[in-house]
C-alpha cells in the first residue's frame, strides 16, 4: 500500500474530466444567473454542495491517486468506480440540481424537462432498489477477464469517469429530490429489499478479497514500478476489501432516505385524510371495504 504522502501528492489532471467539469459547472451557473434574472434567489448552500462537494470530490477521484493509477492497480480502479457511483451522485445532489432546473426554466422547457422526469426510464432507475441491483450487476464485472480489458483501455477510462456519475446521479437524485413519486406498500417494499442487498452488495468484494487466483486475467505491469506496489493477488485483495466496504456503507444513506421519504408520505397522507369532513370519510371508508383494497386514502 503506498504512504499517504503519496496518496496526497499524486496529481494528474486530464482534458476529458477538466471539461465535464467546465460544462457542468457552468450549467449550473446559468440556471442559478436564469433565477436571479427573474427577481428569485439560490441559496448558497445547495451551491457550495454542487461545486465544492459534488464536482471537487469528482476531480480529487479523478485527478488524485485512484484516477492517476486506476490502469496499473486493480483496487484503485474498484475504488474509483465505486467512489464515482455512489459518493459523487450523493455529493453532487446536495446541490439540489433538479429543484434548481425546475425553478430556472419555463414553458416548454419546463415541461419538457418534467416529461423527462416522468418517463419510465427515470422511474425504473429511480427505484431504490435499481441502484443496488445495478451496483452489484456492476462489480460483477470484476470477477471477469472484461474488468482487466477496462482497466487496459484509454478510452474505457475515459467513459467511466463520465458515465458512472451520470448513471450515479440518475439513480440518487429521485431519493433525494422525491422526484417519482411512490405509494407507501411501495416504499415499504423498497426499504425491506434495501435491506437484502446489504448482504447482496457484499458478494463481489468478498469473492475478490478471497480468490487466490487473478480472475481479470491482466498482464503484470511493465517495467520499474514504484517500492510499494502491492504484487497481484494482493491488489486483488486490496480491491476486495475496499468494494466490500464501500458497497456496504453506500447502502446506509439510501435506507435512511427512504424511512424519510415514507415518514414524509405517510405524513401527507395522513394530513389529506384530516383535512376530510365526516361525510367524505365514511364516504372513503365505505368504498375501501366494498372493494376490498389497502389502507384508505384520500382522493
């Protein structure tokens, strides 16, 4: 394992992540000046979450220690995807960037940026147990020769670091920003397979953390190569010890997101069925027992 002096030192940056991060940062700009422009305001917290926390955690990843040597060792590249899909996307939301297109737009775009939210896509993928099911579908992929041709790729390394956030992004933001909305047996179902996928998620890190054997099937690393590389079947260790962990601790956020998001619809729920007069709720009762459906809820 190398020193922490090497971990803090170690910098490269590259044009690819240097532009997302330009055109990001600069998006986000514009909507907040697109506000100001119609009397509103932004606040700077949600501002500071975006470009400090969410795109500044996105250029240590890429431009620091994980990002430099993600092609030469096995737990920097498990380490980087993992950081990329679940601690950016959760950095980056702070920022409340969908709250902030919807008050920057209007019109059309308004609209048509609401239809994109109400799509299929956005609501499979927003389901919180996608995200999951997608992770561990993801670092499957370790356990196989394809990771080592990934690792091996310029380009693939390249579109990790745009793609994983993006996909990230998508699956967080509907938790954070209630953007779908859900009935409550479907919250409660979401939080109980959540539960599942503690143990789930931890699989592959544990199949890495102990296989003797190279399941990517890379090449060494050619030539001189700094004191402290750790040789094969301990990288591959190193990277199972690290997803394992990861993966785990990337669960506890999404779970206590959806105690929030059902405490939240349980409690509007419950203030609609208040607000009803006598009538109306006997009304509502009498229909639920003649169907036969779950709880009664108000129209």
């Amino acid at each position: 394992m190398p020193d922490i002096i090497t971990i803090v030192t170690t910098w490269q940056p590259n044009v690819v992540d240097i532009v997302a991060i330009v055109l990001a940062a600069s998006f986000y700009a514009a909507c907040m000046i697109a506000i100001r422009r119609r009397g509103g305001r932004w606040g700077l917290r949600p501002a500071f979450g975006f470009f400090v926390l969410g795109l500044g955690s996105f250029a240590v990843i890429e431009f620091g220690f994980l990002g430099v040597y993600s092609a030469e060792l096995r737990f920097a590249f498990t380490t980087r995807i993992a950081l990329l899909l679940f601690a950016v996307p959760a950095l980056l939301a702070t920022g409340k960037p969908v709250g902030l297109v919807r008050a920057a737009l209007t019109g059309r775009a308004l609209a048509a940026f609401e239809r994109v939210l109400s799509s299929k896509a956005i609501g499979m993928m927003g389901n919180a147990v996608f995200g999951p099911v997608f992770a561990l579908a993801a670092f499957s992929v370790f356990l196989t020769p394809v990771a080592g041709l990934l690792r091996e790729s310029p380009g693939a390394q390249a579109a990790i670091g745009l793609v994983v956030p993006v996909v990230g992004l998508i699956m967080v933001l509907p938790l954070t920003e209630l953007v779908v909305a859900r009935t409550s047996l479907f919250i409660a179902a979401e939080f109980l397979l959540a539960f599942a996928e503690l143990v789930i998620d931890a699989i592959p890190g544990i199949v890495l953390r102990l296989n003797d054997a190279i399941l990517d099937h890379a090449a060494p690393v050619a030539g001189s190569v700094p004191w402290w590389f750790p040789n094969p079947v301990r990288d591959q260790q190193l990277s199972g010890d690290l997803l394992w962990f990861i993966a785990e601790i990337a669960d506890i956020p999404i779970l206590i997101l959806l105690f929030i998001r059902w405490s939240k619809h349980d409690r509007a729920e419950s203030t609609k069925v208040d607000e009803l007069s006598d009538g109306e709720l006997e009304a509502l009762t009498r229909e639920h027992l003649r169907q036969g459906g779950g709880p009664p809820r108000a129209p």
